[in-house]
C-alpha cells in the first residue's frame, strides 16, 4: 500500500506540472468562468475588507506568489488557483471585493476565510462571510451578469456552462462544534445530529445555486481537519494516532453525508452534475514518499496562523502545512491536480473536474 501511495503521490507532481505547461500553451479555457465559494482554503481577499482576526493579507503570507500578500492562506497558490490555472484560465479568479464590469463574466471568486454553512461558525474570530452570505453575493454578480448579457435567460444560459467549486464545512467543527468555550452546539447535538444539520442547510443553499444557474459543481470534502498542526496543540494527538481522531472521526461522517447529497442531487436534477472531490483521501496519502518532510507543524510562526513578519522556513516545498491550518503551495498543487484528474477511482465521486468541464 505504502509503495502504491508513493507512485501515486510522485505521478501526482509530475502531472502537475505537466498540466500548468499544457495550459500555457492553450490559449482559451475549457469553460467560459469559474465560480468559487468556501472557506480560508479558497479565499483570495474577501476577509481583507473585514473586522476579523482571520487575515492573510500580510507577509510571510504570498511570499511565493506573484503578487505577494493577497489574503490567500498560503505561501503561494491556494487549491482554486491551481484549478483555475488547470481549466486554462490565464488569470486567477477576482475576489468578490475586487471584481468589476465585464470581468465578473469570467467569474467570481466569494470564498472567507473562518466561514462555515452555519452563520455562526468561526464568529469568535470576528466578521466572516458564512456559505448563505456568500450566495447572496453571488446573486448581486448574477443580477450583474443578467444587465451584461440582456436578461436571466442569457445569463443562465452563460453559467449553466461554468464550473462551481464549493468547499466549506471545517469551520463548522474547529470553530463551532468542537470548541465548547465559545460554542453550546456539542451540548445540543450528538456529532450525527450536527452532521444532519450541517448536510440539511448545505443542501438548501445548493438548491439555490442551482436556482441561478449553476449546472457544473464539484463539491470539496473536508480534508484531515484532525492532523492541523494547531488542534494537535489544542488536543494533543489521540493515543496510538497521528491525529485527533474524534476530529477526523466527525469529517468522515460528514464526507459520507455529502457524496449521498451528491447522488440525490444528480438523481433530482439530471440537467445538472455534482461531484465529490475526496479530499480526506488525497490528503492522507503517503506524504514523505511524494518528497514532504514534515507533517506535523507548520512553515511559519504562530499557533494560529503565520505572525506578522515572521521568517518561515526555507524548505517549503518539504512542508505540507503553511501555518497550523493551511496546506502550502505544494500540497494544494496534489490537491488540484488530483481534483482536476482523479489518480485513483475513490479521489472522486463520480467524476473529475476535467471530465465535469468537458461535459
């Protein structure tokens, strides 16, 4: 098994770049925009506007990419920019914040960092934009689009062809559900019944999405939310483990909740095609054998995220965390590649974006 991870993870970074070289030389991307919601993993600025202790806008954050500080929870790209970069777009997608005019055509980044499906996940941090705030920005773009286009019919008719990226749901248990100081829901709810809940709510807000106009939409799982360096502070792992297992326990009910969601909504709506991407399972593969050295701690200082200025270490590509919750450039170019094309029958469910792109 181990070996099989090894060839996996070592295919996964050749493909990766072999992939970005391909896009270059595209020219036009598969579909004509990209539409993004999610948490920090996906954030590209949207928290920078906000009173919130959850900002990336600062160095060492962005210090491999490009722009530098952007907001993204990163040293350099996050998973959607490495999807973005897959599907041949020459630019990242805008944040909301940022995105203007003619531009929102091509798609609208709305992701926040701390933001959960439930609107008050991750609030003790401060402002957050939860999943059915960020819907409502996506229906301000979509009266955007409907004014560019001439009416509802040409703009659904334009996004029925773009691809959806939805990833939310580990703040609704690090900053909700398993922080009994500042939340009562692990009192109220067994973690089924907080699951039930979290699936109910995400379904109605994809029920909307597909409202106004989506029809091409992969769902991120949660990842290994128990083996972040900071809840590994917090908890200290669990006996016999790497990880804080009650954690990942609770991700892998909620994973098994939303592939169900996926297939009833590929079976109610049979215009549109939703898919899972297993990121819990890319995400615990053989990481050593694939070249990172350490996985237990993260690049730069701090215990909740990279201190202002701080000097993080050298060796980046060998860390699969950035700060104590975010994966580095590294490790979200496995995660998109592997999202873009799946490497194994169960990275996805039941397709992959580069099949959901060419559908």
């Amino acid at each position: 098994m181990a070996c099989n991870h090894h060839k996996l993870w070592r295919v996964a970074f050749l493909l990766s770049l072999l992939s970005i070289l391909q896009t270059c030389a595209r020219g036009d991307p598969q579909v004509p925009c990209y539409f993004i919601l999610g948490d920090s993993l996906s954030d590209n600025g949207n928290n920078n506007a906000l009173s919130t202790k959850a900002k990336a806008n600062f160095k060492p954050y962005g210090i491999d990419f490009p722009l530098g500080p952007t907001g993204r929870f990163s040293n350099g790209r996050t998973i959607v920019d490495v999807t973005a970069e897959l599907l041949g777009f020459d630019e990242y997608i805008p944040s909301f914040i940022s995105a203007r005019g003619r531009a929102v055509l091509k798609g609208v980044n709305y992701a926040s960092a701390s933001a959960g499906i439930l609107d008050e996940s991750g609030k003790q941090l401060g402002q957050a934009i939860p999943l059915s705030g960020q819907l409502k920005n996506y229906l301000d773009t979509f009266s955007q689009i409907s004014k560019i286009l001439g009416g509802g019919t040409a703009a659904h008719k334009h996004l029925n062809k773009c691809i959806f990226t939805v990833g939310i749901g580990s703040n609704d248990f690090i900053n909700n559900y398993f922080m009994p100081s500042a939340f009562r829901t692990s009192e109220l709810y067994t973690p089924d019944r907080f699951v039930a809940a979290l699936i109910d709510q995400y379904s109605q807000n994809l029920q909307t999405l597909y409202k106004y106009g989506a029809r091409k939409v992969a769902l991120f799982g949660l990842g290994p939310i128990g083996c972040a360096p900071a809840e590994l502070a917090w908890y200290g792992a669990t006996p016999g483990s790497i990880c804080v297992d009650k954690i990942n326990d609770a991700v892998v009910r909620f994973n098994k909740r939303l592939i169900s969601l996926v297939d009833d909504l590929n079976n109610n709506h049979k215009d549109a095609k939703f898919t899972y991407i297993n990121i819990l399972g890319i995400g615990t593969g053989d990481a050593k054998a694939a070249g990172f050295k350490v996985t237990n701690s993260g690049c730069c200082g701090g215990q909740t995220g990279c201190l202002p200025l701080a000097t993080p270490c050298k060796n980046r590509d060998e860390y699969t965390f950035w700060d104590e919750f975010h994966p580095t450039d590294a490790m979200n170019v496995i995660f998109g590649n592997r999202a873009y094309k799946a490497l194994t029958p169960t990275d996805v469910h039941p397709i992959d974006i580069s099949t959901l792109a060419s559908l």
